[in-house]
C-alpha cells in the first residue's frame, strides 16, 4: 500500500476517520453524560448538556451503604489499584521476571475483588461483577490452553483429517447460538451444574473454541518448523520445545486470541441468561433495568454501562499493542 502525496487526499481521508471516530465514540460519551444525570433530567424531552452532576446512581449500583461511609475504603482501594498498575507498568525494570509479576498483580486483584464484600457492604451488582470475572478468566484459562494445543497439533499435523476437523470446527462455529442454547440448558440439568460457574464456562469454551483454534493455528502456521527443530536437536521433547520456544515466540497471538475470548466471555447474554438463574454476570444484571416504566431505570442502566465498559477500555488501552502486532504479523516469519 502506497502513502498518498496529495494533501486534499489527506484532509479528506483525515476527515472520514474523525467523523467515524465521533460517530462510534458519541453513543458512549451520551451514556455516561446520562449516568450522571438524575432521572428527570435524563429522560427530558430535550437534551440536556449542562446540568448539577451526581455520582449517587454508582452509589446506589455498588453499595448498600451510606457513600461517606465508603469513603475511607474507597480512598484505600483507589491506592492499592493504582499500586498495582504502577507495578505492571514498571514491571520490566523490577529484578523480577515479568511473569511472576504479572501472576502476582493478577493473583492480588482477585484476592481484593473477592475479599471486599468481607469488609464492605457490597450491592447486588458487585456479585454480577464478581460472576463475570471468575466466567472470564475460567473461559481464558481453559479455551486457551486447550486451543493452543490444538492449533499448535493442527499447524503443524497437514493431513486430510487436520482439515476435515478445521472445516468440522468451522460449521460447529457457524452454528446460531440459540441453536446451542437449549442442548446446553438440557444437559446442565441432568449433570446438576444448572446455574454454576463450571457449566457456564464449559459452555463459553464450546462455543468460542473454532473460533481460538483457527485463530491460533493461522499464527503458529507463520512459526518456521526449524526453531522447534533445533530445540529438539538440543534434547528437547516436542512438548517442551513448545512450552520453552513456541509458546514465548507465540505471545502477541496468544494475547490476541485471548483478547477476543474475554471479550465473548465478557459480553455473553444469552448464554448467561439461560443457564443461569441467580449467578448472573454483569451484562444480564444491566438488563433488568433497560425495560420497565421506572424512569430512574435509565440512569442506573447508563451507570451500569459505563461501569461494565471500563475494566475492558482498560485491559485494551494495556494490551493494545500486542494485539496491534499480533495481528499484523502474528509471530516472527522465515
């Protein structure tokens, strides 16, 4: 692809990317503008863009407490989150391997998410967050590791029937998700894990699995045979020529992978909604407030929103640039 020299080529191409820009970005700016309106301004007939602001919807979505109460842990849990991010951002200058500083940040935000309620009068919400983090990260941890495998066995095993599983995984994919739904529920029924994490998650990892195979098999594709072959020349097995030299080179095609999994995992409605009757995650917990004739329904739903958005906005904002190079590229080349 050539660079164009015209500058009215440039204005122009400049102009469209801002409009897009706007035009994806402006739904959002409205949701939050609306979450912190109270009901009678946000559901005024004419838009209203200057108005008192009032974070009460967060309170009442949160907690079961009075917000001056919260305030002493809430200045606490704002130092230790932004503990944590200094960590990972530095992380690369600690004489630690990044690895374990990673698993350990990750280990602490789980012990602080799972450990607040125990000190703090936590909403019903905080549980739908809760859900939605443990049915994330089991979806990674699972889909991951298994379509790995299989990608890295798909890639590198070209027969007839790596392609008849390929083109198999592909039509499973292609399938509607309602079309899936009710085995799902049958079965779940009959195992007794209706309404639990574990069904949940297996059911997220059968639908999003195609999906992490392809994926990961179009970027071990572009790994040349001969760096896993000197590694066993070397006395190394296949398997741990994988985990030690194809895994490491194979990062940015992992975190991209893994990227779109937690974002199906994430904001899986159906799904959640049918196999599960009281651990919901956090998109069926904004539901219940988009019907109804409540008028305060629709600020709590903007809070709702805005506070779903923003652990995702930042996991992409930290793992941009991995998922930039993973799909430009998806490993070294030959």
């Amino acid at each position: 692809m050539t660079q164009t020299r015209s500058p009215l080529a440039r204005a122009v191409i400049y102009a469209v990317l801002v409009v897009f820009t706007i035009y994806n970005v402006l739904p959002f700016c409205w949701t939050i503008l609306n979450s912190l309106k109270l009901p009678k301004v946000a559901n005024s007939r004419t838009p209203r863009f200057l108005f008192q602001p009032t974070g009460e919807h967060y309170a009442d979505l949160w907690l079961n407490m009075h917000p001056e109460d919260f305030a002493p842990y809430g200045l606490a849990l704002l130092l230790i989150i932004f503990a944590l991010v200094v960590i990972v951002f530095y992380a690369g200058r600690l004489p630690v391997p990044n690895g374990l500083i990673y698993a350990g940040v990750a280990a602490a935000g789980l012990a602080l998410l799972l450990g607040l309620p125990r000190v703090v009068n936590t909403a019903e919400f905080y549980d739908y967050l809760v859900n939605s983090v443990i049915v994330t990260i089991g979806t990674l941890a699972v889909s991951l590791s298994f379509g790995a495998l299989a990608g890295y066995g798909l890639a590198r095993y070209r027969h007839v029937i790596s392609v008849v599983i390929l083109v198999l995984a592909l039509a499973f994919r292609s399938l509607p998700s309602l079309a899936l739904v009710l085995p799902f529920y049958y079965l779940g029924q009959l195992s007794g894990l209706y309404d639990t994490h574990i069904l949940l998650i297996l059911c997220l990892v059968a639908v999003n699995q195609p999906f992490t195979i392809w994926m990961l098999r179009s970027f071990f594709m572009e790994i040349p045979r001969e760096i896993e072959e000197a590694a066993m020349i070397d006395g190394a097995g296949r398997l741990r020529s994988f985990v030690s030299v194809i895994v490491p080179i194979m990062g940015p095609g992992i975190i991209t992978t893994g990227l779109f999994t937690l974002l199906l995992a994430y904001n899986d409605f159906l799904l959640a909604r049918i196999l599960t009757q009281i651990n919901w995650t956090l998109p069926v917990g904004i539901a219940q407030w988009t019907g109804g004739e409540d008028p305060g329904h629709i600020t709590l739903a903007a809070a709702g929103s805005v506070s779903v958005t923003l652990p995702i906005l930042v996991v992409i904002i930290f793992f941009q640039k991995y998922l930039i190079r993973g799909l430009a590229s998806g490993a070294v080349k030959g």
